[in-house]
C-alpha cells in the first residue's frame, strides 16, 4: 500500500435507448493495476460511495494490510482491505464494468443498503450480482417516488453525484397552500437554507387548481431533502414529490412502480459522456444469466402486469430547453394532472 411532475410527455430525445441484444462482439474491457485512491478503488469494485468510504476512514473502521487509513491514502486490488475486521472483496476493481438500471421507487422504501428498522429498501428487489455491487446514484427520501439510478461504476456514480458536474435532477411535486408570482421569484433566486443558499433552476406549472397545485422543478444539487425544504421555507406544503429525470435519463411513463429495466449500450454511452467518461462495453450475458435477469425483473412487484407501447427508456444526449419565460401564476397548465 502506498502512503500518501406529474408525468409530462416524455421530451423529444435525440437517442433513445432500446432493448440490449445479444452479439458477439468483443468486450472493450478498461482495466486498473497501479496504486490508486482508495476511495475510488472501493467504490469501483462497489463497495460503497465514496463519501460513505471516507466516512469509514475517518472513523477508523477500514483497514488496509491491517493498518488503519485516511482519504487520500493509495493501495491496489493486491491489498487486503477489512471493514470492522470482516475482509472486503475487491477483485472486481481490476475492470471497470459499467451496467445501468432505472428503477421506480415506491413510497414507503428506504435508500439504504440495509435499514436497521427493517423497512424495505429499494436494493430488495434489484438482481445480485456476484462480484460487483449495486451503487445508488443520489438518494430519494421514503415518502418520494420515482426515478432511481444504479451502477456497477463508482466513477460513474460519483461524476453524476458531484455537484462540480452540474447535473440536473427533475421532479414532479405537489403543494398545499397557495402560490403565488413573489414566491416563484424567490424560488428562483435562491432562498437562505440552514445548510446555505438554494434555488430551483426551473419552475414550471403542471396542472391542478385551487389549493393543490402541481409544478416541475429542477435542482443541480442533491441535498438532503432540498425539494421540500425550499418549499416549506415558502410556508406551503409538499403532499407529493416524485423524480422524473436525472440528467439525460427520463423516468419512462411504461415503467410501473417497483419495477427496473436495465440500460442498453447507446443509453450508457449517452450517461456516460455527460459526465465526461469514454464508453465502456457492456459485457453480454450468457443465455443462463439472461433466463435469471428475466425472471427476477418479472418478479419485481409493480403496480400492473400490464405492457405498454413505446421505448423502454428515454435518454437525451442534450440538456432540455430553458422556458422561453419565466413562469408566473396565470400560466396555463402544460400537462394533465397526474394518477401516480
């Protein structure tokens, strides 16, 4: 070790992302063997975020080669690595696999690996994998819907988390109380939070009336909780919240509440390149993991067995359009509101 909204119609996408099918082509595999940071190393083998790994170190319950570490410190997959003395597998490190998921979390599951209450979490119903991990891409608190992502990739995960990346995250919310022009102006000039300043980038009106409206807003951050918090600052209350899109990714209207669909290759690609990452091949199931995959997807419990027409997934390799103007009260509603 080295020291050192309701659901709007889907904007037009210039990629849409289809079904994977099985090839022959070769894998373009990306591999790692110098010394690297440890943080990062584990959270590509999937053993964590990289912010929950420094967390670890600082408390001083991952050691390496038996000695305790601090962020920063290098080591190579060659290395033993113990969390509170239970041995950490990281061979998977060596390469970079890249998978994707979308998933639609219902209400009532935890974004959490384990919850100590033994609520439901949204890595319950995901396939296992056997040398990597499910990393979550931001996080959605129990009372929010909506679009989950997940990767194999802690680079990956960490680009789309970081706030330098200004990756823009969408949802659908629903308010009690009344709205008016000055409090849409403050929301999008930025509000004094207890953790700092924040605002909306967008605000757009989408249906409702009277005291229960519904609006679509955008946030290039994910605090804990932001949402709802620069609304009850406005004195309104959130009664729904639901993500609908992160960065290029669009949360399908065809997916149903518990389920998830893997991303295909051109949708990685498109993820991937908004973050400033190359592509990296998908590697190709074998037809016994694909008869697995399938069967687990189809046991995920969703609202409705029902399918319904149209892509699996959207994914845009450009940012949406800004409003041509600002939105005020007396705007007509863009969308129906929505059954979910």
């Amino acid at each position: 070790m080295a020291a050192e909204r309701p659901e709007k119609p889907a904007r037009k996408a210039k990629d849409s992302a289809r079904p994977a099918k099985d090839s022959a082509r070769p894998v373009d595999r990306v591999t790692h063997d110098g010394p690297e940071r440890i943080q990062k190393l584990l959270a590509r083998a999937g053993i964590g975020s990289r912010r929950e790994i420094e967390g670890w170190m600082e408390a001083g319950r991952l050691t390496v080669n038996g000695l305790a570490v601090a962020p920063g410190q290098k080591a190579t997959v060659e290395d033993r690595f113990e969390l509170d003395g239970k041995r950490l597998e990281v061979s998977g490190a060596s390469e970079v696999l890249r998978r994707v998921l979308i998933y639609n979390k219902p209400e009532g599951e935890v974004n959490t690996r384990k919850d100590p209450e033994g609520r439901p979490t949204v890595f319950d119903r995901l396939p296992r994998l056997k040398e990597h991990r499910w990393i979550s891409i931001g996080r959605l608190d129990i009372n929010t819907t909506g679009l989950v992502l997940f990767t194999t990739d802690g680079e990956l995960a960490n680009r789309l988390m970081h706030p330098s990346n200004q990756i823009d995250r969408e949802y659908a919310v629903r308010i009690f109380g009344e709205v008016d022009d000055a409090m849409i102006e403050r929301l999008l000039q930025g509000v004094l939070l207890e953790d700092g300043m924040a605002k909306f980038t967008d605000l757009s009106p989408a249906g409702g009336s009277g005291m229960n409206r519904w609006f679509h807003v955008t946030l290039l951050e994910g605090r804990n909780r932001e949402v709802r918090r620069l609304w009850e600052s406005q004195g309104v209350r959130v009664s729904r919240l639901k993500r609908v899109r992160y960065g290029p990714v669009f949360l399908p209207s065809r997916l149903t509440v518990g389920k998830w669909e893997e991303l295909d290759q051109k949708a990685v690609d498109i993820l991937s390149r908004s973050v400033g990452l190359g592509s990296v091949d998908i590697p190709q199931k074998t037809p016994d993991e694909k008869a697995a995959h399938d069967r687990q997807r189809r046991k995920s419990p969703g609202r409705s067995g029902k399918k319904t027409p149209g892509n699996k997934w959207a994914v845009s390799d450009t940012r949406p359009a800004k409003p041509a103007s600002r939105v005020s009260k007396s705007d007509r509603p863009r969308s129906k509101t929505p059954r979910s």
